[in-house]
C-alpha cells in the first residue's frame, strides 16, 4: 500500500509501476504458495531445489566461456550449481554429520572465489561457519562469542583473498577493481568496488525520505550514475535511465520512502530473529541445518546488497522455509527442554 501511494504520487510511469507492484505482490503469492507446498511434506523443499538445478541447468546461455565473460560463473554456473550443493549438504548432514557437510561448503566457497564468484564463496564460507557454531544453549555471551568469530573469519578471509589477488592467483574484471585500489584495501573500500550502487541510492533516497521516488525511479539528468561512474572511479559510456540499484532494503527506502524501508525492516526482523532464537541449537536430527545456513546467510547479504528484484525471485523460498521448517523445529525444541 505504502509502495502503491509512492507511485501514484510520484505519478509513475505505466511500464515501472508495473514492475514495482507485480515484484511486491508475486513475493506474497510465491511465498504463500511454497509455504503450502511444504507443509504438505518437507521433502518437497529437496525436490524443490532439484527442480531450480535441472531448470537452471537447462535454461543456462551456453555461449561465452570463463576467459571471454568475467562474469560467466556468475550468470551461468552458480545458479544451477548452488541448488545443487545445497541437496548434497542436506544429504551430507543426513548420512554422515555436520564437519565433513561443513567442508564440503568451504571447498564449493573456494571454488566459487577462484572463478571471481565473491560473494557466492564468502556466502558459504559463513554457511559453513553458522553450521558448526550450533550450541546446547544460546546465551547472550554465546551470541557475542559467535559475532566476534564471525568478525574475525571475514577479516581473515577478507586479507587472504586481498593477497591472493595480489599475486595474480585470480585475475578478472571484478578483481582488477580491488587491485586498482594500490594496496590501500580496506571493507568501504571493497563495498565501493563492487556495490558501489548502495552509496548512490541511499544518496538518492535521502531527497525524497517521506513518500520515495516510486518504482523504478528514472535519473533524470544522469547525476546519480554520474556518481556512481565517480565512484568506480571509471567512465563505463552506458547510458542507464534509471537510478543505480543494488539493495533490497535501501530499495524500499528509495523506492516507497521512510515506511518503505521501516515495513521491510520489521519483516526480515521478524524471519531473521526466528533463525537466531532457534536455529543456532544443536538439534542433530533436522538435516536441513545446511539450508538454514545458507538461507540465513544470503538473504541478509541479498537485504543489503542486492537487487529489488530478489524480493520476488529468492526472498519467497527464504520465507517459506523459515515459516514452515521453523514451526516443527519448534515443538521438537520445547519438547528436548521440557
């Protein structure tokens, strides 16, 4: 409603208000409809990701190659090769246990850095590291223990990949901007160099914060990707109408203003805070531990960093899952404590 009375304000255009409300409105229905189609059974959510494999697999651009498109892992692997990873982790952590299904994260992480998939890898990384940082009991000293581990991983793995770059073990477009920076790499830094866009549209949001600029904003003038191109530090010669996105959160915010960004802020509230009040306890016998790490992990790097359309595309399965796999987890829980 708050995105619908941005737009009529805004006086939107037909073609973008369009997109703004079917991705706000295909989210609810996908989410509604996976959430019934995982209660029926949970094993539907492992055919669920077969299907996004052989799908994605089927449907990928087999032109181009890794040395031609720097981007070609991104675009045309990772998407049938993570729903893929995810079934044989859950197959892992059922037939084996968590540290050998926590390894088998951390190689697909490496590989995925390798082949310039940066953030696909520290995605798993952290996965892996949510996987075997699961407790008995979740104090408040436990949390901190976990988010000052958590810091101290990244940064690790941060500097390890800064100087693998440095000796040339990775070379590609996207890792030519961090060597760009002459050394001086810090985390504002690399946000810069790759999400830069978060920087644009928040300066944008910032001249309409009450109502936004409704869906899909045109850049009228070219002063915010003006920005952006000073930002990369490079002229690119695309000529984009639209104002530079790349954050499902800053997006509600530019995009429906002020209550835009509070609503979605209260619902990912919400899911998150299932996840960290029940999904750190050890509870060996939920296979899908794997997913709940990954999930958990990606949708809060996808709420900052990436694009609005994810809301329709990825947040739904996210949803779904927390909502229907969170609820049996539950009652098993109380059940172990009680």
């Amino acid at each position: 409603m708050v995105q619908i009375f941005s737009d009529i304000l805004n006086r939107t255009g037909l073609i973008e208000l369009a997109k703004g409300w079917s991705v706000i409105v295909f989210s609810v229905v996908s989410t509604i409809t996976l959430v019934q189609l995982f209660k029926f059974t949970n094993k539907n959510i492992i055919i669920y990701l077969f299907g996004l494999f052989l799908t994605n697999l089927i449907i990928r651009n087999t032109e181009g190659s890794f040395d031609s498109d720097s981007n070609y892992f991104k675009s045309n692997i990772i998407p049938f090769l993570n729903p893929l990873i995810l079934v044989l982790s859950i197959l892992v952590h059922k037939y084996t246990n968590r540290h050998l299904c926590a390894i088998l994260l951390i190689v697909y992480a490496v590989f995925s850095i390798y082949f310039d998939g940066r953030s696909n890898g520290f995605i798993f990384i952290f996965s892996a590291f949510l996987l075997l940082f699961r407790v008995n009991n979740l104090s408040r000293s436990r949390i901190l223990l976990m988010i000052t581990l958590g810091v101290i991983v990244f940064s690790v793995f941060f500097q390890l990949y800064v100087k693998v770059i440095d000796l040339g073990l990775i070379n590609s477009k996207s890792s030519g901007k961090i060597t760009d920076l002459s050394g001086k790499v810090n985390i504002v830094d690399f946000v810069k160099s790759g999400r830069a866009e978060i920087f644009v549209m928040w300066d944008a949001a910032l001249n309409k914060p009450l109502v936004g600029h409704g869906s899909w904003p045109k850049d009228v003038g070219g002063d915010f990707n003006a920005l952006l191109e000073e930002l990369h530090g490079v002229k690119s010669g695309v000529q984009n109408e639209y104002i530079p996105t790349h954050s499902i959160l800053i997006g509600g915010f530019l995009y429906a203003g002020i209550f835009g960004l509070m609503f979605l802020s209260i619902m990912f509230y919400s899911l998150f805070k299932v996840y960290f009040t029940n999904g750190l306890t050890n509870f060996n016998s939920d296979h899908f531990s794997p997913l709940y790490s990954f999930l958990i992990v990606d949708m809060f790097w996808a709420v900052i960093f990436s694009p609005f359309g994810l809301l329709r595309a990825t947040v739904p399965f996210f949803a779904s899952v927390i909502i229907v796999c969170f609820q049996e987890r539950i009652r098993k829980i109380n059940k172990v404590f009680t």
